[in-house]
C-alpha cells in the first residue's frame, strides 16, 4: 500500500440555458437496480448411475438445471468452477470424503445449501448431522417428500444470499472514510472485507500518510466486534514503561487496568510498532502468538490486534 488516493474524479455537471420554452418534464424513468438473476443449478452426485438419472431428472422436472457428477473429485472440480445453489448427494453414508467435500461446499458458496440422502438403518443422519450443515433424506422417500426438501433449500439459499446482498452493503457504507475507484482502492476495500470477518491478527503496512489508521478503523468497522471499543496507541511516542503500562495495566485492583482490558471484545491498533524496541517486541510476539492460539481454541475472548 504505497500509494492512498486522494479522492474519486468527477465531471462537473454542465447546466445549458434553454433558448426555447421550457417543455413539459420527462416521464420519471425507473432506476430500481435490477433484480440479481436467481441461481437454479444444482450438483447431483451418486455413485450410482441409474440413482443419479433419477435424481437429475426429478430436479428438471422441477424447472432447474442439473450437472450429474460420480465422484468425489469430479464434485470438487465441479465446485471449484461453478457456483451452484444446492448440492444433492446420494449414499452419503458410504461417501468416505463426505467432510472434504462437505469444506469445499461451503468454501465455494455460503449459500448453497445440501441435501443427504441416507439409507433408512443409517445412523449417520443422527450422529453426524449436529456437526455437518446440510438436511438428511432417509431412504425410501416420497416426491412430495423431496420436493419439500428441495424447495426449502432453495428458500434458504435465496434468503442468505439476501443477507450477503444487505452485508456487502453495510460493509461499503463502513468503508466510506476510503475513497476512490481506482482499481487499487476497489482491492484494498475487498482486502479489508475479506480481513475483517477473520479473528486474527492483522498487519496493516504503508508509508506514513497512507492511510494505514483508516484502514485499521475500517477492519474494526466492518468485523463482528463493531459495537465494541476501538482503541489505539502510538508506539513511537512512548517509552516501553509507558508502553507496557498502556497495555497491560496496574497489577492493583483499583489501579489503570489497561488497554488490553479496556478494549475486551473490541480492537487494539498498535501504531508504529515498528519503533519499539526489540526485548519488548519479542513479549508483543509472544502475547500475539498466545492469542492467535486463542483464537484456534475457540477461547479468544479479548480484543483483536
């Protein structure tokens, strides 16, 4: 991030004096944005083919496109190159990669919803299902049955594709304070939302007067930990006394209790960090790698840094 815009260009708006009587105003022409084309493509898989026929041509007939597909790594192929609003997998009781695949669904699409069919002796659905995000079809099932299933995936599919639709517009109205259209900006802002839903730790890096506290409000304005403080120190105006009292605190009760307490649920930036000095360096690297395990245990419960 070498170089921050200073701002979007706009043409000015050119108003002509009419050398005629004004005529009667245009009819108001409709600027509602169009409608997001609804995505009905749904993955089949089964190992076995006539199984997958009969699956395939009963969503059809149901007015949505099908891509068949017999094994494990032709979904994931399939998967990595298209996007489809709901995956139907057959004999998910005997698929052995049904976890991978299972990842690289909700890698590919947060909206596509799954659909397992299992034997009626399985105990599969029953012991898996509280860990595996997807709706359980025991065999045998009826059409009504699996159009229900279908239909209700499709119904929340659509209505978190909504929620993203409604996200993407929060997060560009908390990314206001960066302005611009370059296709510099548009990465970094895309940067900052990818970042933003991840609990750990983040390096912002830019020459002074870059924006790099912009970018750090907006990391702490686009995250879940939005309602909570955002506080920030500038490490290049103090002693690593000062610094370490900053963060840490007073062991007294009653005494300062530190940023690192004030600021619990929320987000610390740790400005110029490059200037303290190295013995207090290497404790801000253990206290970051004590949090980034934290945060892979599920037991991060103080501020992101």
């Amino acid at each position: 991030m070498n170089e921050f815009p200073h701002g979007a260009h706009h043409e000015p708006h050119i108003l002509r004096f009419p050398h005629s009587a004004p005529t009667a105003p245009p009819e108001p022409r409709n600027t509602a944005p169009e409608p997001e084309p609804v995505n009905r493509t749904v993955l089949v898989f089964s190992p076995r083919p006539g199984a997958r026929q009969l699956l395939a041509d009963d969503v059809r007939k149901r007015g949505m496109q099908v891509c068949e597909t017999d094994s494990p790594d032709a979904m994931l192929f399939h998967l990595s190159r298209q996007e489809f609003c709901c995956c139907i997998i057959d004999d998910a009781d005997s698929v052995s990669r049904i976890q991978e695949v299972n990842a690289a669904i909700r890698a590919h699409s947060r909206a596509a919803q799954v659909l397992c069919i299992v034997s009626e002796d399985s105990r599969w659905g029953r012991e898996t299902v509280p860990s595996f995000d997807c709706d359980v079809i025991e065999r045998p099932y009826s059409a009504s049955r699996f159009g229900a299933a279908l239909l209700n995936a499709l119904r929340r599919g659509e209505l978190v594709r909504e929620n993203e639709k409604l996200r993407r517009q929060l997060l560009n109205r908390n990314l206001m304070d960066l302005v611009g259209s370059t296709p510099a900006m548009q990465s970094l802002r895309e940067s900052i939302r990818i970042a933003a839903d991840d609990d750990r730790t983040v390096l912002v890096r830019g020459e002074p007067g870059s924006g790099t506290t912009l970018v750090a409000e907006g990391l702490h304005r686009c995250s879940r930990r939005a309602g909570r403080p955002f506080l920030r120190i500038d490490c290049s105006l103090h002693s690593v006394e000062t610094l370490e009292h900053q963060l840490f605190g007073d062991a007294a009760p009653d005494g300062f209790p530190g940023y690192l307490k004030m600021g619990e649920g929320g987000s610390i930036l740790l400005d110029n960090v490059d200037t303290v000095a190295l013995p207090f360096q290497k404790r801000l690297a253990q206290l970051l790698e004590q949090r980034a395990a934290a945060v892979l245990n599920g037991t991060q419960d103080g501020p992101n840094i």
